[in-house]
C-alpha cells in the first residue's frame, strides 16, 4: 500500500519544503501545507489526521504544540528542522564568508527561551554537540499548550529589544513565522534549510513507524471484565455484564461478542479499536456505559498481546490491578501497565524500567506491581528521594501502607534513610528515603 505523509510547515517554509520534497523520489505521497501560528497547527493536524498515516511537522515545537493536544486521530509525528551539526556548518559558513564577525552578537533565536545562552559563542563554547539535543529536548518536554503559544511572542520581542539596544547583529532562525516581522524591523536574518538527505532519512523513519503501527493496530485485545467486590461474583451479575457488554458493542458498532469464562466476561478485538474506545488510552468508556446500566461496580481490565495467549494473560493482570485500585487498566505488549483509565493519576507503567524487577520485588517481599509503581512515582517526580507521605500521595494509598512499602524496601536494601527533614511546625522531623533500584 502507498502511504501518505502530510508535511506541516509555517507559510514561510511551504515553497523551500515542498522543493525539497519534490526532489525526495520515495515509494509514498507526501502532501505540503501550511499553519499561521502554533495556536492553530492543532486545527491543520485534525483537518488531514483522517486521511493520511503520518506527518512530519516543522520543528520540535510545532510538534509539541500538536501533542499537546487530543485528538480524534493519533499518527505517528516525526519532527524536522535543521540538525545540530547543520547549524555548526551554518554557522562556519558565515565565519568563512566574513573573519569580522563576532559571534557574541549572532543569536541563535531557539536559544531564547532556554537557560544557557542563545549567542553563538555559547551554542559554539559553552554547549556541545552531544549536550545540545537532550537540553532541548527535556525542556520541550517540559512545555504547556499555554507556554508553546507564547514562545513565538516572547522571542520575537526579546529580538526587537535586542535589535533596538545594539546588543546584536544577525540572528540565525529557526521560528520561521517570526520572520517576516524581523525582516520588516530590519534586523538581517538568516533560516539554514535541512539539507534533502535529512529530510528523505526523517521521512524514511516516519515509514517505517508508520508500517510498526499498522501490525501494532492489529494486534489481538482481550477485554476482560468482572464484578469489583467479589461480593457481587455472582452467576446473575455475570450473566448482566455479558448483556451490558453485548450492548455497548452493537452501539459502538464493534465485531466481537461478549463470552462468560468463569468469574467473568471477555471479549476479542484489536487495538485500532481499543484506541477508539480509550480515546487513545485515557478514559474507559466501557466502563462508564457499565457504571450506568448496574446496580455494581466492574472491574475492566484490557489486554494487548503479541498472540492471543499473551492478550489473555495481560487482560488478567489488568482486571486484577482494576480490583485493587479502581477503575480501569490496560497491559500492553510489552508489559507495561497503563491506568487507571479516566484518572489523573492515570500513569504508564514501564515493565522494562529495570531488568530484576521480580528479584527486587522478591527480596522486598512486595509484589512486582507495587515496585512498578514506587518505580513510576521516582519517574514521575525526577528524583529517588522521596518521604512516606509523598509516595502515600503518589501511590493514592495511605500513609500506612506507604510505610510497610519503604520498610519493606529498606529490609531490602532497595531504600535508605538519606536525612531528615526538620519543619517550621511542631511535630516530629521528616525523614527522607533514597531508593535505589539499580543492583
């Protein structure tokens, strides 16, 4: 099948893209269009996200701001712009052109809004080629749809400050919307192109993530539901989830029929169409159309599995996490747990985040779900030290139960007292834990 690729660029950017794209001479259709201001790109990624299996999307902020949003459809997002090493030739080039340059009044305008400096001489001293991306990255992480839709704003005026007092010469730009009202204050300016072979390699990429999510779609899914409290397992209520079950799926024009297994109901189908009921892994419908049709709370658990066996086995695990903490929970094909659905708790659970979690969990006497999750809220935070209190909030446990946890993980070498922690208020000093989990 010939894929299409939408590629995303500011106004600026459409003719030298699509000039680019022109010359690419791959096996898929690749269409150019064009967004105002990072507040609508979200609105131009949605007018194409139907029709076409993925996009390439000027700059990492622009992708961002589409990310930042929900979306109906997600595609896979491949992000392009000029490269580090591009902007370190760009930048030779200009001193090759002219010796006299002095590159503390050449600013790099993406360096605006990061701390570090946004003149050459500290993208070229201070900063390296190997430190540069992951800087980047991690603050563009770090962005709110709020902030992204200011970035532009805030650097176009810093520039004009600049501009205005003398502090600068030139700026080598990468937010090419602000460029025509550089250009109108007279501030010369210079937009280095991503070269053809980096753009071909980043479409090359975005085909072949886009061929891993089609066989991904496909993947067998085992919703596995059943009563909450095993108070309700009863024949009776069984028998009302598979009605209730059977409904929701002729409404949601879906396939499958429910079966009864035991304690209780199942059902197959496939990930493109968990995506849908999900809204991409973030809310359960099914179980909000169950919470309205019983007289009892369920249980939904979600399994996606490389084979129908694995799909079973990750629907049980997910139904048993929906019993213990509410809601509902997806395991994927890796292992890792999703959930709980429609929370703002709600967490990704990475099954790979260390290789020994079985031995760990073993030798704290905890279960390996329990690790997974001290393991999420160390992720979540950006930091291994934490307090009983904290990781009772995190864990949306009780401050009890976060204390057998640490005990248990100070028993077994996982957790140490770091130091303690003294307030203003009377009451006992805080001690707080360091976790280590690398053994």
């Amino acid at each position: 099948m010939r894929r299409k690729i939408v590629a995303i660029t500011s106004q600026y950017l459409k003719e030298p893209i699509s000039q680019i794209v022109s010359e690419l001479k791959l096996n898929c259709d690749i269409q150019v269009v064009s967004y105002n201001k990072f507040d609508t790109i979200s609105e131009v990624y949605d007018s194409y996200a139907g029709d076409t299996d993925g996009f390439l999307i000027s700059g990492k902020i622009a992708k961002a701001a589409i990310e930042s949003t929900a979306h109906a459809y997600n595609r896979p997002i491949v992000s392009f712009e000029i490269d580090i090493a591009g902007l370190y030739r760009a930048l030779l080039n200009l001193l090759i052109s002219n010796r006299d340059l002095d590159m503390d009044r050449i600013i790099l305008d993406f360096l605006i809004p990061i701390d570090g400096g946004c003149t050459a001489t500290a993208f070229l001293k201070e900063l390296d080629i190997d430190t540069v991306p992951p800087h980047i990255n991690n603050w563009t992480k770090a962005l709110t749809r709020t902030s992204i839709s200011t970035i532009e704003n805030h650097v176009l005026s810093e520039l004009i400050r600049m501009w205005n007092n003398n502090e600068m010469d030139m700026v080598l730009c990468q937010y090419s919307n602000i460029l025509p009202e550089l250009r109108a204050h007279g501030i010369p300016t210079i937009y280095p192109l991503p070269s053809v072979s980096h753009i071909r390699d980043l479409a090359n990429e975005l085909l072949s993530t886009i061929e891993l999510e089609h066989m991904r779609s496909n993947l067998p899914v085992i919703i596995n539901v059943s009563p909450h409290s095993s108070t309700d397992n009863t024949p009776e209520n069984i028998h009302q989830i598979y009605v209730c079950m059977e409904d929701f799926f002729k409404k949601n024009l879906m396939n499958c029929i429910p079966q009864k297994v035991d304690n209780h109901c199942s059902a197959l189908t496939t990930v493109e169409m968990l995506r849908h009921i999900t809204h991409n892994s973030k809310v359960c419908e099914l179980n909000e159309f169950l919470t309205g049709k019983l007289h009892f709370e369920c249980a939904v658990g979600y399994g996606i599995g490389a084979n129908f066996d694995n799909a079973i086995r990750n629907s049980v695990n997910a139904r048993k996490e929906a019993v213990q903490f509410g809601k509902s929970f997806i395991q994927n094909e890796n292992g890792d747990m999703i959930g709980p659905l429609g929370s703002s708790d709600r967490r990704v659970i990475q099954n790979q985040y260390v290789q020994n979690l079985g031995k760990i969990a073993k030798q704290c006497n905890l279960s390996p779900v329990t690790i997974k999750k001290v393991l999420a809220s160390m992720h979540a935070a950006g930091s291994n030290k934490i307090t009983t209190h904290e990781l009772a909030e995190r864990m949306g446990s009780t401050v009890r139960n976060a204390n057998r946890i640490i005990q248990n993980l100070e028993n077994g070498g996982v957790a140490r007292l770091a130091y303690t922690q003294t307030t203003n208020a009377k009451g006992r000093p805080v001690k707080v834990y360091e976790l280590d989990f690398n053994f």
